[in-house]
C-alpha cells in the first residue's frame, strides 16, 4: 500500500504526540491527561484567579508550549502570517460554549481520545457525541455557513497572543506567587515544568507542520471522503494505547476512571456541543491554540473564548465532576446548541441576501 508523505507525517507526529502525553501522565499529569486543551485552560483561567474552584488552579506549561511551539515554527517556516476580522465576537461566544461542553463531558476531543486509550468507556460514548456534532456541524458548512473572510493584520495583532502566553510563562517561573495553584485535585497534578514546557513545544510545533485537528479529521470523511487528517488521531490512540498497556495504566470500563463521570447522555451531549462548535470554528481546541500560535487573531479570540468558558463553567456550577453532571451544566448544554444553531441560521440567512 502506497501511503502518501502527508500521511506519514501524520502518522509520525500522532505516535511521538500519544507516547509524550503518557509520558507526562507518568511523570504526574492526572491520569489520562497528558493533554487537554479544555482541562488545561481551565486550569489557567483558575490560576489567573478568573474561578474560584480550589481544585483546578494551574497555570499549565503545555499550553504555553504548545502555542509557543507553534509560534517559533511557524516563524522559523515563514508561515506566520497575522490574519484576522472574521467575525470575532461570533467566535468568542461559540468557543465559550465549546468550553462548556467539553468540561460537561471532562475533557476536550484529544482528552477523550486519550482516556478511550486508558480503558475508560465514557469516552466511546462521547466521541459517538462527537462525530455527531461534527456530523450535523458540516450539514451547516454545506447550507453556506461560514464566519467570513479573515485579513492581513500587522504583526503586533498576529504576535499579542503569544506574548501574553510568554510572560504567563515568565510569571510561573519566576513570579509564582501572582498565581493561584491547587494544593490537592487534578490542578495539584502536574509534571515538572520544564519537561511539560518542552512537551508542549514538540506537540505544538508537530501540530503546526501538520495540520492537525480532531475535528477536521472526522469533518474531512464526511465532507469529502478523505481520511488523511484522522491518520494522525488514529495514531495518537494507538500510540498511547501501547504505551498504557506497557506502563500498566489501561483500565477497561465505565466506572472508577480517573476524572471522569458516567451520566452517559451529557459525556454525549456535552461532546456533541464540541463537535458542533469546533466545526463552525475551523478547527477543534488545539486547532484554535495552534492557529493563534501562528498568527490568526480570530483563533486568539477562540482561545480567550475557551478561558471565558472555562471561567462561567465553574463560577455557575456548568462543570461536571466525578458525580456526574449538573443541572446548570445540562441547561447550558442545551443552551449552546440553541444559541449556536440560531446564529448559523441567522448567518446563513444573512449570506443569502448578500448573494
């Protein structure tokens, strides 16, 4: 079988992504977190004081790296090109609603592949959530959604993110006491700095060269028949797979899993709003992270979008925990996809006229 280069690339960058996320959950990460975009904004918004929830306060390296790393690539490739002014303000509120849904389910799209390859059935529940998201997202893209044209932008704009990013970076190293940290929880799990700061780096600047985004891989099978995009998720689960069994971490089941729930209908649902949301955005959590990293002003406003979400999650008990989901999590799920569906109808609507 001839495999195209794009493909091993992909194939490559899923299989050194899958065995570092497992590495840093050896090294303290929770449990089938290695990465996660969702729980690690969380985190942050905790850290910077934006929610008061004891648990989940950390300013995490990875995500630092992960957009720095795309960042210093995309310079080193003269592919930072600053561009913006696709409707930011539709893509604040939808990213903030991606948020929501994927702390209802306890985790983003790469955390539920990672948890699937744990063991935990939770997550085969959620990315049926998921594809389905994806799935009634693209049938929006096929009626003409579409968020606008984004613009050259000076390289300030396209640079903003990433300096912010920097100095969150400067302060955990050698400012610490402006942020808050978890004493006990998931927040008070994590691996050394250095090592998860490097982590994010390699994945960030490997997610840079290769396009890679959960959604858009399910999104590119449905569309148009191409599989090339899933390769690299595929491969981050078998990668990770492998190397829980080898370390001994693969624990096959819905109970008991580490940071996790098994209110079956919202890890669905709450999955389905990420697949939903992330379609219309152009990409899923770390899509968005890397995109800012590159200079996409738009995606920057999805990444201050996710931390806004992360922030209403816990300040109005919309976050799951290990008991399961609530009720201000179920409404505002339900909420997400009403206010979602009703601004692509409205722009579909609006796009219409204009043609």
């Amino acid at each position: 079988m001839n495999i195209s280069t794009e493909k091993k690339s992909l194939m490559v960058a899923g299989a050194i992504t899958g065995v570092l996320s497992v590495v840093l959950v050896l090294l303290g990460n929770p449990t089938n977190m290695g990465f996660c975009i969702a729980c690690f904004y969380r985190d942050i918004a905790g850290a910077l004081s934006l929610h008061n929830a004891a648990v989940v306060q950390y300013a995490r390296p990875e995500i630092i790296g992960l957009l720095l790393g795309s960042f210093l690539i995309s310079l080193a490739k003269k592919e930072f090109k600053p561009r913006g002014g696709s409707s930011p303000a539709l893509r604040f509120v939808i990213s903030a609603f991606v948020m929501i849904g994927a702390l209802v389910f306890l985790g983003c799209p790469f955390r539920m592949v990672l948890r699937l390859a744990g063991g935990d059935l939770n997550a085969l529940v959620a990315l049926f959530g998921f594809i389905g998201g994806i799935i009634s997202g693209s049938l929006l893209l096929n009626k003409g959604f579409s968020l606008g044209r984004s613009y050259k932008q000076p390289e300030v704009e396209g640079g903003a993110i990433s300096v912010v990013f920097l100095a969150l970076l400067v302060v955990l190293l050698f400012i610490p006491s402006l942020l808050k940290f978890s004493t006990s929880g998931p927040g008070s799990l994590h691996a050394p700095i250095i090592i998860s700061l490097a982590g994010g780096l390699v994945v960030g600047a490997l997610a840079q060269r290769n396009r890679f985004c959960m959604a858009g891989g399910i999104r590119d099978v449905f569309l148009f028949r191409d599989a090339t995009l899933l390769t690299g998720l595929v491969m981050v689960f078998v990668a990770a797979l492998v190397m829980n069994l080898v370390t001994g971490n693969f624990t096959l089941g819905f109970d008991g899993q580490s940071v996790s729930h098994t209110d079956w209908l919202w890890n669905f649902l709450g999955m389905a709003l990420v697949g939903y949301g992330s379609v219309l955005l152009g990409g899923c959590p770390l899509r968005q992270t890397i995109l800012a990293g590159e200079g996409n002003s738009d995606s920057a406003m999805s990444v201050l979008g996710m931390l806004a979400g992360a922030a209403i999650s816990h300040n109005f008990g919309l976050a799951s925990s290990p008991q399961g989901s609530t009720t201000g999590g179920k409404i505002a799920t339900i909420l997400g996809f009403i206010v979602i569906t009703t601004v692509a109808l409205v722009v579909i609507q609006a796009q219409k006229k204009e043609a």
